[in-house]
C-alpha cells in the first residue's frame, strides 16, 4: 500500500493535511459552479423557451442523483475513513466495494424505471404536449443513458477522496465538468449539431463518461496501492457495513428528495401558465443552486474543522497516555482510567462519544472527557 496515504493522517501537521485535502476540493467546488450553470446558459442562447424549460423540467429526476451520491458517496467514504483511522483494511475494501457496487445498482434502476414508465414519468415532472418531446430528449441522454456514469463519477470521487486522494478526486470531477462546458456549445448551437435541450444531454453524458473513465484508468494505475476496492468479490454486504453506511449517507440524502419533491411540485404549478415561466424558472433555479452549493461548501469547511479538531485532541491524549506508560506510571492508574487510556490507544481516531460508548459499562461523554483531562494532566505531572 501507498505509505503516504497513511502519513498524511497519522504523522502529517494537521494544518499541512488539512491544505493538502481541502484546496483542490475548493478549486473543484468552484468549476463545479459554473458547470451546474451551463446547460441553462447555452440553451438559453436558443431564445426557445421550450428548450430551456425542458432542462428546468428534467432537473428534479437529475436531483434525485445527488441523494444516491450522498446515500453511498457520503456513506461508504465515512466508513471507509472511520475503517482506515483503525487500521481495519478490510472494512475499508469491502465498505468501498458496497459504495461502489450499490451505486451501480440504483444507477441502472434508474435507467429501468425510466425505461418503462417515461410517459407517466414526464406527466409527472410537469411536462406537457409542448414540451414533451424536448424533455424526453434531454432525459434520453442524461437519465435512460447516463444514469450510471452520472452517479458513478461523483460516488468514485467521494472513495478516492476518503483515503487522501482529494487532488486525482479533484481532478476527475474537474476533467468532467471542464469538457461538458466546452461540449455544451457544440452540441447545442445553431453554429454546432443544433440539438438544443438533447445537446445539453448529450454533452452531459459523454463528460460524465469521460469522468468515469479517468477513474477507472487511476485505479487500474494504483491496484495495489490503493484502499478504494470494486472487486467484485469483496462485494459482500453485512450488517456492520450496511448499518455504517446508511447511518451517514440517509440523513445526508434526505435533503435532496426534499428538494426534489418541492421542485417537482412548484413545476406543475409552473407549467399550467406555458413553456417561458417555466423557462424562467429554470434561470432563478440555477442561480439557487449556485447559492446551495456555496452553503454546502461552507458546511463542509465547518465539518473539516471540527474533524481537525477532533483528531488534534485525540492525538494530545495518545501523547499523554505513552509518556505515563513509559514511565511505568500505567500499572499504578486508577481503573476507570486506565480502561480509558487502553480505550483511547485501541482506537485513535474515535470521538469521545465512541470512546464513552466502549467502557463497561459504557459512559457519558462529559465523563469520558473528564477521564482525558485527567490523563493529561497526570502526563504534565510525570513531566515535572
């Protein structure tokens, strides 16, 4: 296995780790804001609100991708990134492998039941015998298609990212992202294939393709030097695995089917009134969806901060807790005290929460933080 991965979250400073991870995320989350505005702006360039509404339409089913992203992106990474913090390398295969493959699933259910119910799938969303066909052809591209690399590139990057690899994440969703924005013209223009709304599908697709497949070639690359796993032999759900990834991914899911059925909604309000408030619609979405991002960003951000300080505290403790056992002074602790310190060095990357929930019997947090001081402070006194 690749040493540096394992450097980077055990002895790297934590300000350097901290840069090295979240710079080329930043730099990625900012063309991923232009990008998200893309299809709007380039068929907005048609003057065919038909067009345009089509996208707007369609953009509650593309949506409904982000809540598979983060149910098994958000989830496996998490666990992979708990697995790796102890040093339980199977755990962090098979939770990667069930990321991976579990996207995959749903990705091509997606295509099925788009498949076969299209026409009630259309009605739904808000289409009508105006813009029926331009919708249809967006999603024939961008769902019936290009559900799986749709899903796929974003759930690879969230694995690659999970074992340190924030910059080839980056640059994977980048590569995709950048070549959509120089396809969209082309595909969409009158001076280009003129496809309209399809174009705008079709670029999609292919970027989304491309991204994926810059993910494979990097793990292809890296086999035997990286933690992400899609054997599909190390595919075997379990409980452990399954409990662990949906118990971070469903709440980080729920939002975008909020999301979901309150746009699905407002377009069937919209389109009763034709094909340019809905159109209009579309516009002002884009632009709420810049804002989101923006305040995902900084959630993010917040919860890289309080990771970072988790891991700071965690490592003070475990400096304390070697400088009593090297004195000898570990044989002489109180009980409850010792158990927590053999706790701590069990576990170096647990939350206090985790800690207090491993005593016997198991223990507030309050407490299991007092427990910490106190071995600190026992450490001060060894000291002098």
């Amino acid at each position: 296995m690749d040493n540096s991965k394992t450097e980077l979250f055990e002895s790297m400073p934590i300000p350097k780790a901290v840069v090295t991870l979240s710079v080329p995320s930043v730099i990625s989350s900012l063309v991923m804001v232009i990008y998200s505005l893309a299809d709007t702006f380039f068929v907005g360039m048609m003057n065919d609100p038909v067009q345009n509404a089509a996208v707007t339409l369609a953009a509650p089913l593309l949506l409904a991708f982000n809540a598979v992203n983060n149910l098994f992106g958000i989830g496996s990474s998490s666990m992979m990134s708990r697995a790796l913090g102890r040093k339980d390398y199977d755990t962090v295969y098979r939770s990667s492998a069930f990321g991976f493959y579990a996207s995959l699933i749903c990705s091509l259910l997606f295509s099925l039941l788009y498949g076969v119910l299209q026409s009630p799938i259309l009605v739904m969303l808000g289409a009508n015998a105006e813009t029926m066909q331009a919708t249809a052809d967006y999603l024939f591209w961008t769902v019936l298609l290009g559900s799986a690399p749709s899903i796929l590139n974003v759930v690879l990057a969230y694995l690659v990212r999970a074992e340190g690899s924030s910059l080839h994440a980056s640059i994977g969703t980048m590569c995709g992202c950048l070549l959509n924005i120089v396809l969209d013209p082309i595909f969409i223009l009158p001076w280009g294939l003129n496809l309209g709304a399809a174009g705008a599908g079709c670029a999609t697709c292919l970027s989304n393709t491309v991204a994926c497949l810059y993910f494979f070639v990097l793990l292809f690359v890296k086999r035997g030097k990286t933690y992400v796993c899609i054997k599909p032999s190390m595919f075997r759900p379990s409980k452990q695995i399954v409990k662990g990834v949906c118990g971070v991914g469903i709440p980080a899911s729920i939002q975008n089917l909020l999301n979901v059925t309150g746009m699905t909604i407002l377009n069937n309000f919209t389109s009763a009134y034709g094909s340019d408030p809905v159109a209009a619609m579309g516009i002002m979405e884009a632009r709420l969806e810049k804002e989101l991002n923006n305040k995902v960003n900084r959630r993010c951000n917040c919860d890289d901060a309080n990771t970072s300080k988790v891991v700071e505290a965690a490592q003070e403790q475990l400096a304390a807790i070697r400088m009593i056992r090297e004195t000898g002074a570990m044989d002489k602790l109180p009980e409850k005290l010792r158990r927590a310190a053999i706790a701590r060095e069990e576990n170096p990357s647990a939350s206090l929460s985790e800690l207090a929930g491993m005593m016997e019997p198991p223990i507030t947090k309050p407490a299991m933080g007092s427990r910490m001081r106190r071995l600190l402070e026992l450490a001060e006194e060894v000291k002098a």
